[in-house]
C-alpha cells in the first residue's frame, strides 16, 4: 500500500515560503508522499526556486501568473469579484478566493489535479485552494496560519474588498480544516477568540544541519572592525522597524554598522541610507544579496547582535514571532528584540541570548546597545545562550513533531 500523498500549496515562490520547505522534508523523512504546489511570479527570485528544484525529491507544479491569453481576464474578473465581496449575496468562497487573488483558483485547479490524501494551504490564498482542491477529491484539507491574517498588513485593513475576502474565507473554510498550524502562540490565541479554532503551534524554527559547525566569534569590536548589526528578509522595506533602528545606532558610541540582506524595495535603500546620514551614523547601509532559505543560518553567524524589530501595528506584526528570531538563535547570535507583545512574551525564554528594547525610545535603546558592546564577558554569554537554546529548544528537529503528530492524525487509516 503506498504512503500517504501530501499536497502542500502556496502562492509564493519556493524560496519565499520556508516553512513550507521545511515541512516538506519532515514529512518525506516521516514516509509521506509530496506534491507541492506554488506560484511563479518575480523573476529575480527564480534562480532561488531552481536551487530548491534541483535538490528536492519531491514533484512540483508551478503555476505562473506572469504571462498567457488569460492574465487579463483573471486581472478582470478579480476586479469583479472586488466589487462584489463586500455584498451578502455574494459573499461566497470562490468570489472571495479570487477578490483576495487573482490566481487563487487556478492554484485550486492546478492541486486538484493531484490525487492527495490531505491538502494543506499556506498563505490565506492556499487556504480556498487546499479546501477546493479537497471537496473535488473528496478528502482532508488544513491550513498553515503563519500571519493573523485578517490584520496582515495596513493596506489591506484599509481595503473593505480584502477585509470582507479575508473574513469570508476564514469564516466559512477554517472549521472543515482536519489539520491547523499558527505559527506563534498569539496567532493561534487569536485565532481561537475570533474563529473558535484552536490551532496547533508550530515556530518558525530552523533544522540543526542549517547551524555552523561551531559557534562563530566575530572577534572584539573596533574603529576598524564595527559592530555588524544583521537582519534579513524578502523584502527590505518600510514597516519593519529600520527606521527606528538607524535612529538609535545614530546615537551610538560604539562603531557599528547595519547589514540588510533581501531584495531593497525600489528608492528604499537611497531613503534609508539618507536616514541613516540624517540621524548621525557614520557608515553607510550595507545591502547584501538575497540567499538561499537553506543558508541563511550560516549566513547570520558571522554578524554581532541580530535584529528582529517588528512594529507594533498592524495588529500581526504584534502577534507574530518571525524566521528571524530562530535563525539568529540557531546561528549562535544574539539578538536584539523590539517591544511587541509577542517578543516580549518571548523573551524571559531566551534569558541572556536577547536585549529588549523600546524602539520609540531611541537614546535608551542606543545606551542599551553601547553597554553590551562594552562587556566583551556579557557578549561571549549571550552568543553561548543564544547557541545552546537553538540546538536544545528552539530547532525543527524538535518542533517538526507537532507538525507531524497533526498530520499523522488526519492521515491515519
């Protein structure tokens, strides 16, 4: 009898969707079957999908949005659905998979084709294409809430087409999900005080294998060799708690510099670099190229404090404990933690591995920083911290299993 066939589906790319990535190997490594499916939309993320697909062992259909006879229409009929969506009458799955995107159901049609035992969605349009790719095969679906998705982002709380889209897939999909996942403990609490769900928790943590082999010394701190602060996403852009960054290394006394890797938003980097000369910092930004999902780990090491500075508002911003937060401890590197109620409730966990800081508060953050700087007994600690918690607690190697204690109990016979 062949194991049972997973279909894992999201609209990203391969190499934006880590998590996604990481679920994938746990459940191959489990015995299961894989079948992804994802878009393929921004071509300079392309070469990182190829390096995905040419080590996986597991098939893959790539839906591309960027071309073909039928990009206009889909464009059309999701301004349609846009007018719509906000109207009782219409206030169905399908109208508000295709009002949240306009390639939700081709996503849909594309996992249909699959002959999974279970579909689990990522991102809210996985969400109505795992639940109809599931009705046609007449089989189990989940979803993957990574974000607080009715209060993703600011643009969108200020849409009334994506709130109510957001709302109506949520509403009436989450209670058929036989598999649910939140990515930090104040997602799934607010997941259960708005929808009535109770979601398993499962971090955004990293495997082991992705750590160096040792923990990593940047050496002392100099004029000549400053302080590397790190931080990594996708996307470097406004929103993400940088500004208020380069506001207090501007009142730093410690040489210090700020490395940004991922793809700048366009005229970000020229505004951010203008900040930055604006609040006193000596050294420019440095902007560093995008990497592999697999490599960011190793890729962190070798920088001084880590940076995972989200903002308060949108209300998931607050909720959620981003990659950053587990890359740096799996990399062996302190971090410096803004405020939000999720990082706060975090932080007594971390212990020396993590500064807490205001971020509204520029000269108490920037006094915080230039004290650890000055204690090279306290930095050594805090990396040691930092290291032990990442290879005892916080890896996928431990927290693969609620993953797959969920799957294995929607999948078993």
């Amino acid at each position: 009898m062949a194991a049972p066939l997973i279909c894992l589906i999201t609209p990203g790319h391969l190499a934006s969707t880590p998590r996604l990535l990481k679920e994938v190997d746990a459940l191959l490594a489990a015995g299961y079957r894989v079948h992804v499916v994802a878009g393929q939309h921004y071509a300079p993320v392309e070469p990182l999908d190829q390096g995905v697909l040419a080590a996986a062992q597991w098939t893959c259909t790539r839906v591309d949005y960027r071309g073909g006879a039928g990009v206009f229409a889909r464009k059309l009929l999701r301004r349609i659905a846009r007018a719509l969506v906000t109207m009782p009458p219409f206030a169905t799955v399908r109208i508000a998979a295709r009002a949240h995107h306009a390639e939700s159901l081709r996503l849909a049609a594309a996992a249909a084709r699959v002959p999974a035992d279970l579909y689990i969605g990522h991102c809210l349009a996985g969400l109505p294409a795992a639940a109809l790719a599931a009705k046609s095969r007449g089989t189990a679906y989940g979803f993957d809430a990574e974000d607080f998705h009715d209060a993703e982002t600011d643009s969108a709380l200020a849409d009334p087409a994506d709130v109510a889209a957001a709302r109506i897939l949520q509403e009436q999909l989450l209670p058929g999900c036989q598999h649910l996942t939140a990515s930090s403990p104040l997602i799934a609490r607010q997941y259960a005080e708005v929808y009535g769900m109770k979601p398993f928790v499962v971090l955004n943590v990293f495997p082991r294998a992705q750590a160096p082999a040792v923990p990593s010394d940047p050496g002392p701190v100099s004029a000549e060799r400053p302080a590397r602060l790190y931080w990594f996403s996708q996307t470097i852009g406004p929103g993400r708690g940088l500004e208020a960054v380069v506001a207090a290394m501007g009142r730093m006394r410690t040489p210090v510099e700020l490395h940004l890797r991922g793809f700048a938003a366009p005229g970000y980097a020229a505004q951010l670099n203008s900040l930055a000369a604006r609040a006193g910092m000596q050294r420019p930004v440095q902007f560093l190229p995008p990497g592999p999902a697999a490599e960011m780990v190793r890729l962190a090491a070798g920088a001084d404090l880590g940076l995972s500075t989200e903002e308060s508002s949108p209300l998931n911003r607050d909720l959620c404990l981003t990659n950053k937060i587990f890359v740096y401890l799996l990399a062996g590197l302190p971090q410096l933690l803004s405020s939000t109620s999720a990082q706060r409730a975090l932080a007594p966990e971390l212990g020396a591995a993590a500064l807490l800081a205001d971020l509204a508060d520029p000269e108490e953050t920037a006094r915080r920083l230039d004290a650890y700087f000055a204690d090279p007994a306290h930095r050594r600690a805090a990396r040691q911290a930092a290291w032990q918690i990442g290879q005892e607690k916080y890896c996928w190697d431990v927290e693969q299993e609620k993953f797959l204690a969920s799957v294995r109990r929607t999948t078993a016979p």
